[in-house]
C-alpha cells in the first residue's frame, strides 16, 4: 500500500531521477513536477525520463511570464540587493516554483512535497518557506537531510551505481566541478550544492584561487564582448519596464517575458553582471557564489535612475530602507510571509508615479546610463537654475543654515572642556581638531 | 577703518578673485586661503595672484594626506554612498578644507570667513555647517547669496568686466561650460555651480542630452581604455587599505596618500568610476551631477568584499544602516556633527577585524573581484562543505525551517476567509495564488 | 489702496487681536479665521471681538470632527509617539487648522496667510509648511518675526498699552504665568509660547522646579482622583476605535468625536496622561514641556494591545519603524508631504486587521490592560498550550536554536586568540567572561 | 559507566528534582548549579535537597551584583522594551545565568548542560543560545524537548507520582495555576511554562478574563497602596545610577544593587511597574505574560528623562533605533552575539554625558518627573529664551522654513492633475483636501 503522494520538484538530473526512485522504493506514489522558468533544458527529454522512471504523472509548467511578472518585476522596483551585491535571482525564483508545486499538490490531493536541495543551503528553507506558508498541512521529504539517504549517497560514484542500478540515464559528458542554478534572471554556480562536489571544486571553495573563464554562460567575457556599444531605451510604467528599444537597430520589445530576454541578451553579449562574492546565508555560514545576471544588472541601474528622477527625496529614503528588508526577506525565504507581502504593498504603492524613459549604453561589462526624461519628473529646470529672479530666494538658504548650526554651535560650546581628548583611529573624532588652536 | 578681517576660501579662478577684491571694497581686509587637496592647480600662481589683488595674507595649505587618511578613509569603512550611487567626492572634501579654514580664522584672529559657493548648492550648507560647529562665533560671508553682489554680478560677463576694471587677470582660454570641483577623490560636474552658466551648459541641464566625451577628466574612456587588464591586490586592516600592489609588474604603494593616488591612476587609466545621476540636494531640489572617481570605486569594490568576508552577517547588517545614514550625514555637511562623530565612532569599531587581501582586476571600467584571504576570515571552510560528519546536523535545519514557519502557517489558517481578495498589481499578494485552487 | 488680503488665524487672544490691528496698520485687509478643535473658547465672543476691530470677514469653523478623524485617528494608528514620550496633540492639531486655513485663503482670492506663532517654536513651522504645501504661492506674514513688529512689542505690557491705544478689549484676570495650547487631545504648557513670559514663567523654565498643582487643566491631580477606578471596554476596527462602553454604568459612545471626548472626560477624571518632560524642537534647540492628554493616552495603551495581538510579529516590527517616521515627520511639521502621506498610506494597510475589543481599568493616573478579544486574533491558544500532540514538535526548537548558534559558535572559535581582552565599562562585552576559565 | 557529567540549572522545585533524578536514571554524573538572582529562595533548603538527591557537586552562586551591573545596567543605557512595552526582566537574567553555568561546566570537565524549559518558549533559545556561544562543544539536554522524557511526564500527577517513587520531598502547598519567573528586576507569570498548567490556568490563557489580584507578588495594588507619594532623585553618571535618594527620608544607596533593590521596594509599595501583555515569542506564537517590573519602570522613566536632557537630538534618534534592535537581540536570546555585543559598545558610547539627576515622584502606578539638573545639559536656557538679542536671529526661520518647503511647494504644483484623486481611508492623503477649492 502506497505511504502517499509526493509532488517532486524534479529537474531532469542525476540527483532528483534518484530521489525519485529513492522515493518509489519507501512506498511512495510520486509526481514529478518541472518548472520553466527560463533555464535551457531539454524538457521533453525530461518528461519522458521521468515517466520511464515510474512517475505517476508528470506536470511540466511554463512560469516564465509569471516569473518575470510577479516575482522579478517586484524586485526591480525595490531596487533588490543582497549585501549590496547579490540580486537574488535564485531567490526570487524558489517562491515562483513552489507555489506551483503545492498547488499541483493541493489539485492532486498529495500530502507530501519533496525537493533534491541541499541541506546547508538558503534554497530548501526558500522552498519550504513557501510550502509552510501556502499548505500549512503539508508534509515535506528532503532526502538530503535524512540520514538513510545522505548516508547512502555520499558523493557522486554512489549515484551514478545506484542510477545504473535502477535503469536511470547516466550522463555521458563529465559534470561540470560545480553545481549550478539557472534562470531567467541568472546563473549561479554557489560553491557547494551536491554531495560529491567538496574534492573536486576547489575553484570556488578556495578563496584565493579565481573563478575559470568557462564558468561562465550567460555572459560574454567582456574581454571578448563587441567594441561597439549597444544604446538601450527602456520606458517605465509604474517602476517596472513596459518597452526595450534598440537605439542602434531600432528592436523594440514590449511584454515582459520579451522585454527581460532582450536585457539578457544584450547584457550578455557584452558581459555585464557578473560578480564574485562570499555572502552569508540564512542559516549563519559564508559562502562564495559566483552569479551572472545580465538583464537584472540592466534593470537595476535603468530603474534606479528613473526612481530617483521621479520620485520625492524622502519618499526615496524610507522606501530604500522598505527595499533593503525586502531583499533580506526574500534572500532567506520569506517571500510568502505576511511581512513581504505588506512591504511588496508599500512598495508597489511608492512606484505610482515612477515613469518615463531612461537611456543607457552597454558596454564591456558595464552599463552607463545617458540620460532621462519623464512626464512625473521632479526635477524642476527653473528652480535649480541660478535665475535668482524665480521663487527661490538665495537668502533663505543663510537662514536654513544658520538653523541647521544652532545645535551644533552649542554642541560644541557646552563641550569646551574636553576639546583635546584623543580620537579613536580613523573616527576623526569631532573634537580632535583643535588640539593647535589653543 | 576695517571692518574686520575675512579669510577667504581662494580658488585663484575668477569668481573668487572677483570677491577678493569685492570684499576689500566693502572695507574688508581678505585673508586668501587655498587648501590643495589634490585638484590640478598652479598652486604658486595663485599665490601670486593672491598678493597681487591685495590679500593681507595668503596661505597655501597642503592637505592631501590628512584628506586621505581622516576624511576619504572613514568613508571607505562605510561603504559611504549617496542615493546608492553617489560615492560624496566633494562631501567629503568640503569640511577638510573647512575646518583649515577656521582654524586660520581663530589663529589669524579673523571674525568673518567668506567662500565663492552660490546659493543653491550643497557646498555652501557643507562649508558653513563646519564653520559654525567649530568656530560658533565665527561671521560668514556668501557673497553669492547677498543681493547687492548677486544682482551685480548677474553672469560670466558682469565678473569678466568688474575683473577688467580691477586689474584682475582676465583667464584667455574659453571656459568649459560646465563648473567643476576636482581633488584627490573626484572629479564632479555638477549642472549649475556659477552665475553664468545657465544658459551655456545645455550639456547638463537637460536630461535628455548625455554628456560630452571632453567632460571626463580624471578617467579614459572606456572605449580607448588598454585591452589588457591590471590587476591589483589590496590589502585592509581595520577596514583602510594600507598596501596596494599591482600584480602585472610589482609596483606597490604603502602610505595612504600613494595608494590611493595609485589607486586613482590604475583606475583612470581604465575608466573606472563614471557615473552619471540624477540626485536629491539638501535643500530639496533634485541636480543632475556626472563624477569621476577611479580609486574610490576600485576601494568601495574592495572593501566591500573583504568586510563580508571578515565581518559577522548581523553586525554587517546593522552597520550597513549606519553607512547610510553616514552617507546622508556627510552629504548634507553634518560632518562635524555629534550624531556624525557618534555614526563614525560605531563604525570604526566595527572595523576592527576588517583586515586581509582582496584580489581584483580593473578593466574597460569595470572592477572585477578576483578572490580575497584574511587571518581574521569567519569562513568555515569546514562547515561550509558537505561533510556530514563535522558539527553540523542536516536535520537540525528542518527543525530550523518548521519553526520558522510557525507563523506562517498559522496566518494562512486564519485569514482563510479572505483568500480570493483582489492583489495589488504587482506587488505578488499573498494570498492570490489559490483563487483557482478552490 | 489694500496691500492685498490676509486670512489671520485669530484665537481672539490679547496676541493675536494686536495682530489683527497690526496688519490693518499696514495696509492689509484682513480676514480672520478661528478653528474649534475642542478648546475651551467663547467663539461668539470672538467673532464679535474680530468684527469690532475690522476683520473684513470671520470665519469660525467647526474642525473637531475632521481633527479626530483625519488627524488624531491616523496618529492612533500609528502609536505616535515623538522621542518616546509626547503623544503630539498640538503637532496633529496645526496642519488641520492651516489646511483650512488655506482653503479659505484659495476661495476668498487672499495672497497672505499670518499666524501669531514665535519664532523660536515648532508651530510656526508646522503652519508655514502646511500652507505651502497646499498653497506653494502663498506668502506668509509672521510678525513674531518681522523686525518692526517684535522690536515694537517686547512684552506684555507693550501688547496692552497697544491694545488700549486702539481699542482692543484688554483680559481683566491676571494671566496664567505660562502660555498653553489647547484643544481636544490635549493642553500643552510649553516653556515658552509669547514674548513676555521669560521673566514670570520661573516654573517651566527652571529644571529644578516642579510644575505647579493649578498647572493642570484638563486631569485631576491623581491624589484627588476617584478610590474607584473606571473599566472601559473600547472596540477597535481597521486600528481605530469605533466604540467605547463603560462596564461601570453602560455608557456608550459610537461616533468618533465622542468616543474621543469621552475617553478624555473619564482619563481626565482618573487624572491620566500628564507628563513634564524635555523635548528636542526641530530646529535644534531643547526645550521644557508640560502636558495633558487624558483620551489619547488611554487609546495609546488599547491600540498597543489589540495591535500585538492582531498584527503578525514581523509586520509589526516593520510597522513599529514607520510609527516612529510618522511621528517625527509630524512633529516636524510634514503632515502634508509626499513621505508623510506615503507613510500614512503604508501605516494604514497595516491596519487592516487590527480589530477587537480591549477592556481596561482607568485608577489614579494609570491605564491597566485587563484583557482583550478579537475574531482577527493571531492568538493561537492551541499552538501555545503544552499539548504536543499538536502540530508544533519540540524537537524543532532543538534544531531551531542549534542553526541559530551556528554563527555565534563559530565566531567565539575564530577569536580565541582574544579572549582576555578588556570590555568597555558596563558594554558586557562578549568575550571578557572567560578571564578565569582559563 | 557514567554517559559523562552535565550540569544542570538547578531551581530547587518540582520540575527540576525530576530532572535531576531522571538525568541519574539515564546514566550521567548531575552537577547542580543554582544562580541567586534575586529571587525569593531558600537556598540552603535547596543545596540540601540536590545533595539528597545524588546531585554529586552543588553550586550556589550569588550574581546579584554582576546581574545588575552587568545585564540590568546596559538595558537601562538601552531603555531597553520590547515590542513597546516588556522590560525584559527574564530574558536578561537568562544569559547572566547561563553564563556562570558553562563557566562551572568548563571547570568541572562537562561536556552536558541542561536546563528545565519548556519547549516552546522563550527560556530555552536564550539558555542554550548563551551556552553554544560561550562553549561551542557542549552538549545540551533539554528534557521537555526528549519525547522519552515530555511522554512520560505529561502533567504535573506524572511529576507528583515520579517524585514519591523517587524519594523527592513533594511540595505540600497547592501549586499556584500558573508558572513564575522571579528575579531582582521583575517576576512573570507566562501562561504556559510547565506541563501540566493548561487545564488549570484558565486565568492566563483566556484573554477575556482578568488576572486575579493575587498574582501580583513585587507589587502592592494601587488601590492599597500609600495615599503619600514617595519623592525620589536619582544620579546618573554615563547612564546608569549611581546613587537614589529618598527626599522623604532622607535614606540613600549609592551601591548598583543596594539602589536597584532600593527601587524595587519603593516601587513595588505604590504598585508600580505591572503590565498585562500579548508578546510575541521568538518562535512565532504569541503569548500572554503579567509581569511586575517596579524598579526597572522607574529607572526607565528616570532614564528617559536625563538622557533627553543631555544627549544630541539626532544622536538620541540613531540611538533609538540601537535600543530597539538591542531590545530585540536581549528578547530573542542574542545577549552573547557579536551583533549584541557592538550594539552595545555603541550605546555605551553613547551613554558618555548622560550624567545628572532626575526628581520623581513615586504614588498609586505612577511615576512623574518632576524636574532634572546637569552638568553636561544641552538645555540651552538664553536660547530658548525669546530674548531675540541673543545668537538666534526669528528672520533665519524663515528661510529655514521656505527651504524646507521647496520640495513640498513643488510636489503639489507637478501633481496639479491627480488632486482629485480619492484617499485611502483614515490615510489622510495628501491630496484630498482641495476637491471642493476648484
């Protein structure tokens, strides 16, 4: 008798084609489930392997307008970073496949979800987060925190037996020495995503050693990209792209799904947004992740000119801060928490009138921006300009001065006394400088 | 009778030169000060110039290293950036030559200082926030916000013939039509900083436009930048580099002021640093600003990947606040303020184990992070890898990850009823995803 | 001929009546404006008084309603409080007086607002930028800061030579020894409010003084309160109350003007909401205050409670930083700005769920929350029972602290070099414990 | 053979004699440490009874001192509340206590340390959360979290019967239906800390009903409270006291724990410091809690008052939001982190002028500042003043204000279009007002 249902979040690799046989053998009916979300496989391939391998059913879903639409557009319009570095294109991507996934569940009547993510990784709380939050009842299976498992598999050599042990595909061409996730947004290749990477990728695990030129996919080495710039318009409703144009070929593209594609093709084939970095992961350890997210890097610094063109200055701060939590929310996993949600909220509400054209060249892996017009500017010609004749009065400035230096004046009277006392190191300490002056 | 005695912020251009010798016809007498802080001046030429318009004194005063180490320094140890682009080139210069400034005034007994910033600027805010911080009782003079020089003085024209008629050295070549500040940090050109420019600098003002190739001055274009990278090492301790080596050729700097002019030569030389934004000034109006600053963003590059490194996620996370509102403090000139000194004492200590190397190359203006290495690294190598057997149990993180979505869980549950309400558009509700799952 | 007309808010004090003859004087026409927010006030009395000295029109508006709803509710949302102890009464009362204001000056064609605030205050800020806000090309007339008018008036006894001079009905009772703000959330006794105060109001500007007894308007000295207390139960929907019943004698109020009057009759019977404090006005100065907000203290402390318990815990976080803006904003006087709206906005949607009823007791100057229900509750009474059958594991928990001291472990191992460091006084710093474990 | 020594934080009752004899059944050495915080204990009643029980050391350490100058002083620099309203009386008495714990453990050689919270409170993450920072390899058991261990004792008759068969003396006295935490800075009654509570403790489960009379232990109630307030002034120097004087009496404590205790017992003898929650907990849930804090709410309002006296108005604003995060840190367990650790350094830094003495009156729950003197005021008594011959110059607020206008006064003119546009509710928005102006 069956233990159940499992919806699988099965990618079509080694790893979860054993998960799903792994599962089959523990009692389990198993569905597997297969996103799109713009990452290049062979999906029917995929569906045929999974079928071949006992799968109850196979869903195989297209996500890539939803992706770009609910869950990218968002994160351009909070201007989401990571520690200043990372733009969560693995991240943002987790919510989008497993809401799916529970709903398929939900629809099926399956009571169990299970996924080949990792158990040091941000990715199986991502996918967990969200199952919790959308299917409260649901029973989750992570192979690879439980021990009969991980003890069973514990690199590589253990998979490929058992694969061939049970009729799954091996794959012909070496594997690559380090894992990888692929989206539309971007490719990462964090240092440690599988077992039996840990001899073998050294690349990413040693910090003095560089990343090989052919780690990279989607971008271009911009030693090798074009010497001829590529002038991109991007016009914005709302804070989010509504149309691309190609200044130099006249290409324009207007959905959303066309609209990203292009920015990664444009910005891959010049190489931009590629990073190196070490971050820290939810659950309190560093690691390195090299990323590429040629469109995102586009998009980012296009949105972040327009948002500060059309939007007011303190409005501009607070909801800096509002894209700084957000970015920390959906990095470890809280997409689908009443907290993201109210955030999304005053976000979107901050981007009503973030609008109008913004004008950039691509180039060797940079983007510079060149200009921007919008019908919601802020920027007022006739007041920055010098004629004094306007409403401003150059006056009024002594007395915003002079008020801005009333608690300083005073500050610095009631502390008369301690004028000498030593500066900490680099602090340049307010009161250090006077120690000449008598 | 004199009416006291004024020292003058000197540039040796014209406008200044023009309010030397206005001030001495108000029945000044003018104190000429010119703080190198590393702009490109004929610093003994102006001296001359100085003297020859009737300054009662003039002084030359070298501030480039204490520049570097007491005010550039602390902003790399904040990852100091305005509006997430702005790296505060000027910001940062304004109370270093300010406070030289009031430090002659107190020695020189001189009740009034005067400067040539206008009255719609930053640099005015910034120069005088100073000056009444340390020096309360001081008297400022801003000729370009009193209305009998302002509206004497209405452009280029009016100071070219009052320099004629006073035997002020007329400058031969045309002016570029944009202002300038330039020291060791950057090099801006910001959209309107004298009285004549409104209707020349069409380049700037209008949006639409994009600057002219001839605007950069400090860094190549990236276009005709070397196709061979450099590549540098960089090595912090307490968050300040104190050794840069080029690992093309060896050559390496040790003391603040030779790394980072070598920092901004490598740089230059690759175009690194190129910015070109919209920003929000203190007093509420928005300016396009185009800076250069090559070593700057080679170090914010690079400190920010060696603080990650070395620093603890959660201290970096609070810090990072502080870096902005650090930020927000510099730009607006509260430099010598307590909230600033206090800003600045909490982030040197969270310096403290900033220390190790980063690796980077510098190519066609972009900074690429090749690797970095620290004794004080919290990388756990260890625990970071896949080795089940070290301290870290894979099972301890369901325990992690069901906890996490107690409250999650439990929100769906008792918000069921509400399920099918309408999403704001974009912001990925919630709770809109199972309107079809019934 | 007219110099044009002013719109004055008039409170038909000695003050502003001078004012009124003031600006006559000068060649205005003037129109007065007085706003009923809930002060004690004969309004006939000044409408008669106002027509007398040649207003050349009255207007008396009746605010209260409009100030609860629109001013006092969204600061109850918010728990707004400024530097953690002044509940804002006289801040959310001055933009609903200028917007009216302002709205009279746009229908009745006046060019000129003029109010009789001082020109040390935070009032006169609130008022002017409100007016500009919603009326950027009006002009402002502040006599408190013009020259010939507080050249001319030093002192009360100034105001009333002029008074009798142009036939001003001059006060015949004595004048309290402070000025005072009043209206429906509270009386504030600020230090100083009119120019003749300095050398009377000995009590408020003196630190070592106490407030005198008779000081106190609007609450009961606690020592001559009621020995039986009130218990109220008050009903909150979308985080505002839209109820309050006494469970003492069954009185109950629904509409917003009187839930709110009453809450003040029966806080101000126990004596609750009285506190002297020193305050940091917005142009930097400090500054003693004294005040009374009965009703607005005891809906502080119910909204407190029925918020935590119907808010979800991180959204409450984020919420609790917005509260803290608002309440800045406000007391700065930007009511009417594009952040302050944006807050309000975001504030609101926070509230969404913020519905219950709490029950309090009201005794000798304190508010005590007794209980509270809700049918938005996130009270979970069987997750927090002990009953483990339920969904919640207590295994979890293990896991759950063991991922969490994952950093902190490793961070003591990685600094043990430094382990017998000195601390900081009273900081507890983290690694000096450990001196004698050897 | 023995499993190895543990540790175990002994409190003398029920729960933890089960414990102790169930740690010996299961084979480990038991060492008993009890912490004397201030707690109401007959402490050589429980050495006794440890011994008895084949506890094979004992350890009772008195930490008053170290509690307060060490946990209770730095949350006082802090004004340390959580969610707006918990002192955290509990959560700074655990690290203090944990810490003397792996301090024995590391000096008696145990590789175990164990503890008797429950499993979904709060106790345990900030027990075990100090043990892994400041001993990385212990061992932790927590019974309540063993199923062998919470299954076999599933209420208090499991204990009772356990204790009879074991030879544990069994309390006589009938249990009070709710669990208590008590300390020098406060004592809790939590509504679920024990096993077999939930059936019983109707009172703190229900919210609806009121917490009876006599829970409440530090405090006398307000209604039987003195009708003669108590007049106290407290010194502070670098924001902590350091001397109380009773102006009544005349008695004084100069002494950290003489003063705290001294505020405790006047405190608690005019009912002062009770408040009657809902919190959330760490882990999700919220739970209702009455606590008692009588010194710790006169410290903080004390606090309050001399630190707004003395400290810069924008250093108090950043420091507002380090005590929330530091309140944050304490509550969820965070003491010994490096995070809670450089909050701390910076608010002590913080603390440096917060020197003075605050007056206050102490009568039925309340507690009144009644005035304030210092040293190191910033209160600026001739600039307050209206003595306009002073530095202050009434004309610079104007420009301070139209300064400050520019961007509101613009905003309004660039959305002329939308004014019309309908408001949130009870949001207030900007724009709604004029829809009847034209």
């Amino acid at each position: 008798m069956s233990k159940g249902t499992v919806v699988l979040a099965y990618s079509g690799g080694l790893d979860t084609s054993c998960i799903l046989v792994w599962l089959k053998e523990q009692g389990y009916d198993v569905i597997t489930y297969l996103a799109n979300i713009g990452q290049d496989e062979d999906f029917e391939a995929a569906r045929k392997k999974a079928e071949s391998l006992g799968a109850k059913k196979v869903f195989i879903e297209d996500l890539r307008t939803e992706f770009v639409e609910h869950f990218i557009w968002p994160a351009v319009q909070a201007n989401a970073v990571y520690e200043d570095r990372y733009l969560l294109g693995t991240a943002v991507a987790r919510p989008c496949i497993a809401r799916r996934q529970v709903e398929i569940a939900r629809r099926e009547g399956a009571q169990f979800v299970s996924h080949g993510a990792t158990g040091k990784g941000n990715d199986q709380i991502r996918f967990e987060l969200t199952c919790y939050a959308l299917y409260p009842e649901v029973k989750i299976i992570a192979p690879w925190r439980i021990p009969e498992f991980y003890n069973r598999f514990r690199g590589r050599t253990d998979l490929m037996e058992y694969a061939k042990e049970h009729g799954i595909p091996v794959p012909v061409t070496p594997r690559a020495p380090w894992s990888m996730d692929a989206n539309l947004m971007h490719i990462s290749k964090p240092s440690l995503q599988s077992t039996d990477q840990c001899h073998e990728c050294v690349t990413l695990c040693v910090f003095q050693s560089r990343a090989p030129a052919d780690l990279y996919l989607m971008t271009k080495n911009p030693e090798d990209s074009p010497n001829v710039q590529d002038v991109l318009e991007i016009e914005f409703k709302k804070g989010v792209p509504v149309k691309v144009t190609n200044m130099n070929d006249g290409i324009s593209k207007t959905t959303a799904l066309d609209i990203f594609s292009y920015l990664n093709e444009i910005g891959g084939k010049h190489g931009v947004g590629r990073i190196d970095i070490v971050e820290n992961r939810f659950i309190g350890m560093k690691s390195r992740g090299i990323y590429e997210t040629p469109g995102g890097t586009v998009l980012l610094k296009a949105h972040l000119d327009i948002e500060t063109f059309t939007m007011d200055k303190e409005v501009r701060r607070i909801k800096q801060g509002l894209g700084i939590k957000f970015s920390e929310l959906v990095y470890n996993g809280f997409w689908y928490s009443p907290e993201c949600d109210f955030v999304r909220h005053c976000i979107a509400k901050s981007q009503e009138n973030v609008e109008g054209k913004v004008q950039l060249s691509v180039f060797k892996g940079q983007v510079y921006i060149l200009g921007r017009e919008s019908p919601k500017s802020l920027y007022n010609e006739e007041l920055v300009s010098m004629d004094v004749q306007g409403d401003y009065d150059p006056c009024d400035a002594s007395g915003f001065i002079r008020i801005n230096a009333v608690r300083l004046a005073f500050t610095l009277k009631s502390k008369n006394g301690c004028l000498l006392k030593p500066a900490h190191t680099y602090a340049s300490s307010f009161f250090i400088y006077f120690s000449s002056a008598g």
